[in-house]
C-alpha cells in the first residue's frame, strides 16, 4: 500500500543516482524493484524514499533530484537503549569528560526542510505529510530555511491536535515543533550541542528540555534523579549525548513512559508488536534492580505495571462485548479545509482507516476529529465473543 | 541437535514405509531428508518420530516396524482453548446434551505403550525418556498392556521428581502418573469416557479429576464454579469432552495458572515465547470481563498479574547482579542409577544445560538434584550489567 508503481525507469536516471549514491547501478536497479527504494505520490512523486536500510543510509532516508544532481535528507538515526545507567554510560561514552543529556518527548518525529525551494515535514518513514508540513510552516520561523538551505530540523511534532500521539501533558494548545538535532543535508553530520542551541535561539525555534551537561562520573545517578522527576510528569525520558555529536547518543526512559506505551499497547493488543511490550516489560525488571527499590516501591511498581496492562486489555474487551468498535479518537487543526482533504487521502494511501468527521470552526481555523479504527483487535475480539477459539 | 544423521535409507525400506502410511515414496523420502521423520537414537533407534504435523499425523507421532508391516502411536492432539465459556462451549458442542468435564493437570504429557513387547514412556515431541519409562514401569499395573497391546495410555507425569514441570500442589510424593485419555495404536482413536474409566479402575490406573457429566445449557456457569474452586488450590483448568469422545476436546483454565506460566516465563524472560506470554495475559482480560469482576477482584487480578511478571523478572535481574548463574533447580528419584545416567545422556542429546549432582540415597532409591542452567537469558542479562545496549 505504500509502493507505487514505477513503470520504466530511465536508464539514465539509474545510472546518475548510482554515481551519486557510489552504488552498482544493477544495486540502485534492484532497490526499485524491490521498493526498498520507493516513490513517494501525487505532488511529490519526485521524492524517492528508502523503505529499508541500505548500507550506511537510514530507513527513512528521502532523496530527490536537484539541478543536475541529488540531494538526500538523512533518516531519523536510530538511538540505542541503556537497560541500566550503570556501567552503560561510561562504557559507551567512554573517553568524554562530560555528557549532554537532553529530554526524549513523546510527540512524532518528523524532519522539516527545504525540498527545492519548497518546505515539507518529512516523517520518520519518509512520506510527506500534507497535515505536518501545514503547521510545521505555520509555526516555524522559515527564515531559518533560507539562511541555511543545506540544514534539517530534527524534532517532534507535539501537542494535542497531534493526530499520531496527542498528548496534553506538555501543556502545549495545539501542536508545536521541538527540534533536537540539526543536520546536514547529505551527509546527515549533526551539528554540535553548543551550534545547535545558538542557530535555534537565533529563530525562537523550540528546543527539547536541556537539562545541560553532567559529569560522566555522576551521570548514572544525576540522570536517574532527572528520570524520577519526569516519570511524575508523566515524561517519556531523556537522550543523552556527546556535546560534540562524536558518538551516537543513548536514550533511557521513565516507568511511567513504559506503563505509558504498555496502556496503548494493550489497549490493541493484536495489532502491537510482541516484541515492544516484552521490551517494555523487561526494562521494569532492570530499572527496580538498578535503583534497588524497597519493598513498597517495588509493589507500587509491579501494580502500576498490572494496571497498565489490564485496565486497556479489558475496557477494549468490554467495549467489544458491548458492540463498540475499537478506535482511537484524534483530532487535527487546520487553516484551509484542503490539507484536511489531502490528509485523509494520505492516511487512506498509508492503509489507515480513518473517519473524518465534520470540521468544525475554531477561530480562523477548524477543527476536526478523526477515529482511527483498530480493525485486527476489533474483529478477533469480536470473533472470541462469538465463540470463536484461540 | 534432535536429530539424526539417516545415512543410506534402504529403498525397500521407504516403499514398505510409504504404503503404511498412504504416501507417495518420494513423499517419505523428503521427510527423511528435511527430518521431518527423524530417528530416535541408541536402542530406539528404530524409532521413527514426527518432528512435524504431516497430513493428519500429529506433531510427535512414533512409528516403528512390527513384524513386517508397521505400528504407530498417534502424538497427543492439540487441545483448542476456550477464551470465553459463553458461548464457546455452546457453539462447539452443539448437537450434545452433556459435556464431560476433567480436570487439566499440570505436569509432563507421556504416552505409555508396549512397543515390541518393551513398555516405554514417549514424550509430547516423541522422544523415549528414559527416566520416565523406568517411573513407568514402576508405577503403573504393566497387566494392562499384556491384555490391551493396543491401547496406549495418553496421561500426565505429575510431582515432585518430575524434572520437567515439578508441582508439589497434588500432594504426590515423588510421581504419578494420572490418565486421561485412552487411545488405539495406529488410528489414534479415543475410547470413550465410559470406557476409558472402566478400564483405569480394573487396573487401578489413577486418572484425572473427573468432575461428571454437565447439560451443556449450564456449563459456562458450572464450570466458572469449578475454575474458581480449582484456581484457589493453584490447579490449572479443565478439559472439557464429549462423552462419547466424537467431537474435540476444549479447555479453560484459571487465572492463577496463567500467573503460573507467567512466573515462569519471566523468570527466563530471554528464552520464553513472546506468543507464550502474550496470550496469557490476554487469557486475563477475557476473564474479567466475562466473569463481569468488580472493583476489588479486579485490582487483586491486575496485582497477581504484575507481580506474576515483574517479581520473577527482578530476582533474575538481580542474581545475575550477583553474580550467580541463572537455574532450574529439579530432581529425578530412580531406582537405578544406570536411568540418571542414561537420562544425562538424553537431555544433553536434546540440547539441555544440566548439570547433575551426587545421587544422594533415599529408601531403596536415590534422589539426585540437577540444575537447568538457562543460558540465553543468563548471558543477555550479564551483557546488559555489563553495559550492553538493548
């Protein structure tokens, strides 16, 4: 549902995004065909979008022809995980003095950019999305784009009218961007820690929570009094970096943001993947070690843990039993009544199943709840009810 | 490591072999070769085993020559499992007035058999187990195969000395074997209930709790009563049949063998199915709801569940912390210390870490103690302490 046919493909075409690419061309030949390397529709039908990882360049990675040539947008690097803060951090950042340690929030990732002269959010798989690149335009200052043509916003998009994670605890109205990482067309090279902050202020851009730069000695412990903190927050956790970018952060999360995923996981239990609850489970176990929890704390955490898994588990089951469907329920703000249309049809080509309902106004602009429908849950549940067997 | 290098297969051998079981010869031959049929070893060498459900043969399958056509004993059939009683039951067994209820006993499923005149105890996967032949041989009246050689018992070995599932719940001393079907070599078919419970009485066979015939109208509620009952004495579930044995076998079981698993499970959170924990913890939402629980029985539920996962999860974590290694710890009783030999030898053909300790006399037996080493999740754990990312 997300490959477009690509018919013929000029050979001459193949053979100059090989040269750019540094690939065989029977290599860039076999990525079309297999949609590894995919064509994006409509109206940006020229950008081409890597479904895999291939070689050094990410999943998500976006490439388009510019002049005579190509230029490409880095995919979103994925970050690793420290299961525990100690020994992790000094192993994997061994040889600083100092790390920079910065909030993980939970929004949706998107990279906003200059495509030929024209600025478009880019999601993490690397489809343009019409919603995104309308707010992200609408709250971006974009003399940052024409001062620096050759840079990527890396950020969140977040906040309530966010149609993929709404969420309301950051206290933001409607959706705000907050960029972590600026990068490099091309290469992907992110600037360093001290840069970023200086181009960001410079466009009142809005950054990721700084929690500033910690001895590598006393991280483990500094950052695990960050992460209670945000857990009662309901925060997702931090990423923590090399203040030069050097080497690749870590991330490391809060219980409440893994009771938070296990909540949504549960809640659609046949679609989430096994794997992401296990994960979700495990890093529990590792985290009440770690910080060597007395007997009261281990047991408000193992009945956060069971709330978190049964409560969705069994409303979703009721609300079957009852004849509901199972839906999400989000919401998006517009300006113009058409990037409305074009994201329906967006979400339509992605295979999500969405019901718009009718906008409504809200100043000089609309507002307009979405239900996303979670058809596998729905109709095993359904089928259980029917008498159906496991 | 279950498997068996066939070498030269005599050709005769393949056509005899393909007449038996109605296949064509090439067919037989790409069994051997994908070891889909593969041979026991040492004195069962002869023994040939399904490793796979091939057409109607049951996963587990084993067959052997007999004088010059063949035998075969059917694998345990996989019993379906009801999520909801209502109207599982009613829609499965439509047609019936009654159903028969027993009790699903949790210990190791063994068929016992004479096989050439020699009585063995097969396991679920069709291996012959040493240890629980010589058990067998020991506890169950060997008349019964002298006057049925083509009946095969299909049961559970339960207790203590059970290394593979040991329970002290029965209040069995050592082990049991408990029976609960009764089947004929070669069709697999099963006696009826009648039937199977006149002949365990003549030989004194024990079989498993049976709770009588239920009018399937009521059953969903009778058998909640049961569950309950069944649940406080951490037993499993039941089984429930067909009287007359036409239709399949469901089963149901209680929450607390669902933590039971789960405790188990995450205890080796590494090697454990990630299906094996999931629909455990989905078994517990469908309860809650169809037993339409309150307030209170459903916060006990959600604690039982977090604890059933986090508490094991945290004492692996935390022996890997210092520094012990990861085990099961189970025990054989035998009467000759030739059987803990032999049975050494078998797991560690099967690919199990044991390690066996000095066979400590008890009465005219001996008891020996033997820890399963649980190496996956072991080492993954020690990674992760030391510094390894997820």
């Amino acid at each position: 549902m997300n490959t477009e046919e690509m018919g013929e493909i000029d050979p001459d075409f193949i053979t100059r995004l090989a040269g750019y690419l540094g690939f065989e061309k029977e290599k860039v030949q076999h990525l079309f065909e297999k949609n590894y390397l995919a064509r994006n529709w409509g109206k940006h039908e020229h950008m081409l979008r890597f479904d895999k990882e291939i070689s050094h360049i990410e999943h998500g990675t976006v490439l388009y022809e510019k002049g005579s040539s190509f230029e490409m947008i880095m995919g979103f690097p994925k970050i690793r995980r420290a299961m525990v803060l100690d020994p992790t951090l000094k192993k994997h950042f061994s040889g600083l003095e100092k790390v920079t340690v910065e909030e993980k929030m939970n929004g949706y990732n998107v990279r906003v950019a200059q495509v030929n002269g024209e600025i478009l959010a880019i999601t993490r798989s690397g489809y343009v999305c019409p919603y995104t690149t309308e707010r992200a335009k609408e709250k971006l200052d974009l003399r940052f784009f024409d001062d620096f043509p050759e840079l990527v916003l890396y950020g969140e998009m977040l906040g309530p009218d966010n149609p993929y994670v709404p969420k309301e605890i950051y206290g933001i109205e409607s959706v705000e961007f907050y960029i972590f990482d600026i990068r490099e067309k091309n290469s992907g090279n992110p600037l360093s820690i001290a840069r970023k902050h200086e181009i960001l202020e410079k466009y009142n851009l809005l950054q990721v929570q700084y929690f500033g730069e910690i001895l590598l000695e006393t991280a483990a412990e500094e950052i695990a009094k960050i992460i209670r903190a945000l857990g009662e927050k309901e925060h997702e956790g931090v990423v923590i970096k090399d203040p030069e970018m050097t080497l690749t952060p870590l991330k490391y999360t809060s219980s409440q943001s893994n009771c938070s995923d296990l909540r949504h996981a549960f809640k659609f239990y046949n679609e989430a993947g096994r794997d992401y609850m296990l994960s979700r489970i495990v890093r529990e176990g590792f985290q009440t070690v770690e910080w060597d929890e007395n007997e009261a704390e281990f047991k408000k955490r193992f009945m956060q843990l069971g709330e978190s898994i049964l409560n969705p588990l069994k409303e979703a089951i009721q609300s079957v039993k009852n004849g509901q469907r199972l839906y999400e329920e989000v919401r998006i703000r517009v300006r113009d009544l058409k990037t409305a249309t074009e994201f329906e049809d967006y979400l339509k080509r992605l295979g999500v199943d969405a019901i718009f309902e009718e906008p409504q106004p809200a100043g000089d602009e609309y507002l307009i709840n979405i239900k996303k429908v979670n058809k596998s849950t729905n109709d095993k549940t359904q089928a259980i009810w029917e008498g159906e067997l496991w």
